[in-house]
C-alpha cells in the first residue's frame, strides 16, 4: 500500500496515516513532513487512511494506491481546507 500526499502553492502543514501494525490493528501516526511532498509504504489493512493539511492557501492532494497499482481513493481539496482519503478493502 502506497500512501501520497502533495500541495500545489504550498508546503505541507501535516499529514496522518493510519496503517496497520501488527496484533495491535490500526495505527494513526502523524509523518515528519516537509516540503510539498510526502509518501511511504505501508500495511494499509481494512481501513487505510490519509489525512493531509497545507499550509496557507495551498490545494492538498492524496491518494491511496495498492501494491498493483490499483487506486484506492484519490482527493483534491479545496484552497486551504485539508483533504482525507480512505478505502475499506
């Protein structure tokens, strides 16, 4: 599972991404980010998750992508306002 999250106008303010880890289920983490750009790969499990915040009035972006290329889910968020991608598989 491939998680990416970009800005068009701006850096990233945060990004979190919930994947699976281990006997514990789910696990929401907030990533170290700077910059426009972020991604990792991941055990998504059922529910992947990806929460991504610009900074000023930038347009953030994410996607969920499976290990075949396959996408999940795929947002655009309006100027300024985070965008959330999810999928239950």
């Amino acid at each position: 599972m491939t998680y990416k999250a970009w800005t068009e106008g701006s850096n990233l303010k945060s990004v979190r991404h919930d994947y699976v880890d281990g006997l514990n289920g789910a696990v929401s983490m907030p990533a170290k980010v700077s910059g426009a750009k972020w991604n990792t790969r991941e055990d998504g499990g059922h529910t992947p998750r990806l929460k991504v915040v610009p900074t000023g009035k930038g347009v953030a972006h994410c996607l969920l992508v499976e290990g075949d290329d396959h996408v999940l889910d795929q947002k655009k968020g309006a100027a300024g306002q985070p965008v959330t991608c999810s999928a239950h598989r």
